[in-house]
C-alpha cells in the first residue's frame, strides 16, 4: 500500500495528513505518542506501508476542507472520501461520531447505546474514541462526560474546548452538553484564524 504524507498548518498546530491515492487515512496532531501509535497502526494493517512525503488530491482537498471548517463555513465530514484504519468494532464507532452535528456533543454512554448491544460499553467506546486517527473531520471532540465536562483527547484538552467552542460560535444548537463547559469559557468574537492557545 502506498501512502503520501503531508504536515498541514491549523489555528490548532501542525497536523500530520497520511493518505492513498483514494482515501485520507490520518490526520493526527504532532504529538509524539500520537504518531506512534498511528506507526504501529499502520504496521497492525499493513506489513510494508510504503509512506512517501509530498501531496496527492485526498490530501489538497483535505487541506481546503480544513480551512473552510476553521473559517466556519463547512464541517461536514461527509465531503472527504475516509479510510481510517481499525477493527469492526472502531469502524463502527468512527462511523456514529461522524453522525454528531458540529456544534453539538454526545456522551461515551450515548455513543455506546448508538453502536453496541451490550450494557456498559461506554469503556470500549472511550478507547474506540482514542484510537480515532482522523482528528476534527471525524469528530471524537465532540464526545465528552456526561455531565458535560471535558475528558480525555489525544490532541490535549485545550485542543478539545477550543473546538468546542469554534463550533459553538459557527454552529450554534440549543441541545449541545458543551453549553455546560462553554458557559465557564466565554470567549469575545474573534477571527477564526487566530488561535486562543499557543499549540506547537
């Protein structure tokens, strides 16, 4: 299998694009522990990935479709061709986060009674949620406590609220559980490019 690998510059920092010819397979913050786990990943699903740095049209339009999410125009995660790598079990949940609207959340628990038959399937969803290697376009920001606080996510919790707030400014919905962390983070308008947090 062949991959191209490209850095792409957010409001949020550096994020690593890794995909074929016809889909995008990851985009990862550039955190260390993130992108071992996505080496090992690669290597669980593929012996010899062959990864070449440059650009190919999954990763130019995956690049438009993040500038036009940070400049609140589109988030719909339906517009990229995805081919996340992962088990039945983690398709399934990446699948159901892609179903939450932008400027909404969900809880671990609601997510699970979404995508497993079984009772108390909110810890497989949570490490489901974890090993999503498609950061923003497949929203596992956007799956928080039941009590509406922030918990754990591979690009850091700042990342987290950031991006809950984004979209609360450019999707805003009455129904959203990020409300109840929002109202502790108000923040005065400002141009979408400019991040609140120094992220390296």
């Amino acid at each position: 299998m062949r991959l191209v690998r490209a850095m792409l510059s957010t409001p949020v920092g550096p994020m690593l694009a890794l995909a074929s010819d016809e889909a995008l397979c990851a985009l990862e913050f550039r955190a260390d522990a993130r992108l071992t786990r996505l080496d090992a990943r690669l290597l669980r699903f593929h012996a010899q990935p062959a990864v070449e740095d440059g650009s190919n049209g999954v990763i130019d339009r995956t690049r438009e479709w993040l500038d036009a999410y940070f400049a609140g125009r589109r988030a719909d995660a339906d517009a990229l061709p995805l081919g996340a790598l992962g088990t039945r079990f983690e398709q399934r949940v990446w699948k159901a986060l892609r179903t939450i609207p932008p400027g909404e959340t969900r809880s671990y628990g609601q997510v699970a009674a979404q995508v497993a038959a079984t009772v108390n399937a909110s810890r497989a969803v949570g490490l489901a949620n974890g090993a999503n290697p498609i950061a923003i376009i497949v929203p596992c920001h956007r799956v928080i406590g039941a009590d509406g606080t922030l918990t754990g996510y591979g690009g850091g919790l700042d990342r987290k609220r950031w991006l809950l707030e984004h979209e609360q400014q450019y999707w805003p919905t009455d129904t959203s559980l990020s409300r109840v962390t929002a109202a502790h983070h108000h923040r005065q308008p400002r141009d979408a490019r400019q991040p609140r947090f120094d992220f390296q």
